[in-house]
C-alpha cells in the first residue's frame, strides 16, 4: 500500500521522479511549479500555499497532485466568485479552499499524476478526505484532461464545462495549405491581417533554448508588464519567474519577437512539447494592427507546422480566434462543496449551465471559418 505525504515546497520532491508522472506536459514540470514558487509569483504570501498529495512506494513517487491551500481565486481562470459571495450573504467563509491546479496557467492535462486507475482514486480519495479533516469549503480541480474529469465525477465530484479555441495540424505542408481549407473571405482577412504587419516593416524571430539570452527575457517582460498596465491588471508573474523557467526548460519554450527598423517592439511566449504548445503571455510596446494575431497566433502555428505539433491550445477566452482557425474545444472542471445546502444550489446551477453550454458550443462550431464538406 503506498504512503501519503502532503509536501509544502515542491523543492522536496525528486525532479526526475516529478517529471516521469508528467507526460512531459512542460506546464505542469518540476521546473515550471519549483520557478513559481521560487520566484514568489505562488507562495503562501500571495495565497497559494502548497499542499502537494504525493505516494510513495519504498521510496519511489508513484502518484502526485499538484494541490494548493487558497484565500482568493485569482490566477484559476474557472470562475467561482459567485460561490465565494453565496457564502459571504449566509455569513459563511469560503476561503480558505483546496484547488488543484498549474498557478496562472489554463491548460489541460494530468492533474491525477499516477499511471493506474487505483493509484489515482487513492489521490481522489486522500485528496476529499484531506478537504474534509481540514474544514475548507470546497475542493476544486481545473482544467482537467477529460477521462480524469470522468474519475472525478465516480468520486462524488460535480463536473463544469468551459470552453476554449485549439488549433489542430492534421499535418500541413504550410501555412497557405492551412489557409487553404478556410472559405474566402476568412483566408482573404488573414492574408490581409498578414502584410499589413508586413508593410510596416515587422519582421520576427523564433528563440528557443540556448538562443533566448537574458536580455530577451527583460525585453519580455517589460512587454508583459506595460500590457498589463494598459488593461490596469497586476502582473501574476515577474522577471525571476522568466529567468529561471530560461535556465531550466529553454528547450521548451518558444519565444517569438517582434521587431521593427532593428529594434523589438513585442515577444509572445509559448510552452511546447512533442504532442502540444501552448501560447501564454505576450505583450507589446508599439501597436500595429494585425501585430497581436501575427505575433501570436500565425507566427506560432508556423512553428507548430514546421514541427509537426498536432495541437495549439491559444489560451483562455477570445472568441476573436475562431475566424483565425482555432475551433471550440470543451473544458473540464471537478468540484465537491462541504455544505451540502450549497452543493444542491451549485449542482442545480452547473446542470442549467451545461444546458447553455452546449448551445453555445453548437453556435460556436456553426461559425467555422473552413469550407463546408459538399
């Protein structure tokens, strides 16, 4: 029978053996969890303090949940404000609660990190037990890969769906054969979008690995900072948490800078592995139309075309990425409330919302920008 421990600082767990529960998932790495903590972008100070379920068999990991004790919802991207308020009216605290999830990061995947159906009902099982002894509210999953979001739901845990824009490479020669399956006038509106950012002398450059230098990272992440001072939103993450993920996974990293007359003028960065990439941050100094879909969108899929990634998750929200190719995908999240008068209530909510969403996926998929068969 393996062993429970709850780990407070990722630190204390082996990398490797982290990492080969992972999938290769770049998000969900040793690395990129160690640099959020370390960077204080996730710490017990801005409200993600580690509770990490590990198992352990004569020492080895054999099952891992990324978990954390929370007081706010900021960085889940699943929304829960009106639960959180539900409670506040009854005189009730909501906070703290358990959520398992990658702080800042809307990407799905393993969140059960164990190889057989029995090690992860045992994270399942110690994980609703943990939120039962401890008197939280709640225990919320995010963004889960839908067979895990299955297991859940056998465990007693209410699913919700949400909705987000992939990009799939069935394997095209280029981008024009990716521009060829779309109708005319949406191919005419990227090709237009595309040499007008040409025409104002915008050229753009691919970094990975070894080639992203330490300046490029500042360059970075005073794009980062100015946009999310324009749109008045504190920035999550800092110029540590840049420089360390820079040392420690550059390989998986793509970095894509704008630059205009020799000087840059925006980066976007995205996280790939064999079987995906996802697009996360970007920023600008300049505006041109057109430079926010090139720099993170078409220059991101040439990439995943030359390398054969057969999927590009391009973040939360922006509906704005459905005539540029990427279509509806379902997402998942898990939830179990303690107060069985409040898990009625938001049982009852998620049903109506599933009804709603699936409406809204039918609208969503009747909007495709690629030619109709027949």
């Amino acid at each position: 029978m393996p062993i429970l421990r709850i780990i407070a600082n990722i630190s204390e767990i082996p990398t490797a053996q982290w990492d080969a529960l992972t999938g290769g998932n770049p998000v969900l790495s040793h690395a990129f969890l160690g640099a959020l903590r370390e960077s204080g972008c996730a710490t017990p100070e801005t409200g993600w303090r580690e509770q990490h379920l590990t198992l352990w068999q004569d020492e080895a990991l054999v099952g891992a949940m990324p978990l954390y004790l929370k007081n706010h919802s900021w960085g889940e991207f699943v929304f829960d404000w009106g639960w959180a308020e539900a409670h506040r009216r009854q005189g009730l605290d909501y906070y703290p609660k358990l959520l398992c999830a990658v702080p800042f990061t809307p990407v799905s995947g393993p969140r059960l990190l164990a190889p057989t159906p029995e090690l992860r009902a045992e994270l399942l099982r110690s994980a609703l037990r943990l939120a039962q002894e401890t008197g939280v509210s709640s225990l919320h999953c995010l963004f889960p890969a839908k067979a895990q979001a299955e297991e859940m739901r056998e465990h007693g845990m209410m699913l919700r769906q949400g909705v987000q824009f992939h990009w799939r490479n069935p394997g095209y020669a280029d981008f024009d054969a990716y521009l060829a399956g779309m109708s005319h006038d949406k191919r005419k509106r990227i090709k237009q979008e595309r040499r007008k950012v040409r025409e104002a002398g915008i050229t753009f450059e691919h970094l990975s690995g070894d080639r992203i230098s330490d300046a490029h990272w500042a360059f970075f992440e005073r794009c980062y900072a100015e946009t999310h001072r324009q749109y008045q939103a504190p920035p999550a993450l800092n110029l540590d948490f840049f420089r360390r993920i820079g040392a420690a996974m550059a390989d998986n990293i793509l970095l894509v800078i704008a630059s205009r007359d020799g000087q840059p003028i925006a980066a976007a960065l995205n996280f790939h592995h064999q079987e995906a990439l996802y697009g996360r941050s970007w920023g600008a100094l300049e505006y041109h139309p057109g430079l926010h879909f090139e720099t993170c969108y078409y220059q991101t899929i040439e990439f995943c075309i030359a390398r054969r990634i057969p999927l590009f998750e391009g973040g939360a929200q922006g509906e704005h990425k459905l005539s540029r190719g990427f279509l509806p995908e379902t997402t998942w999240s898990a939830h179990w409330l303690a107060r069985p008068h409040f898990a009625r209530a938001v049982d009852d909510f998620l049903r109506r919302e599933t009804r709603g969403m699936s409406c809204h996926m039918d609208e969503l998929n009747e909007r495709s920008p690629f030619k109709q068969p027949g």
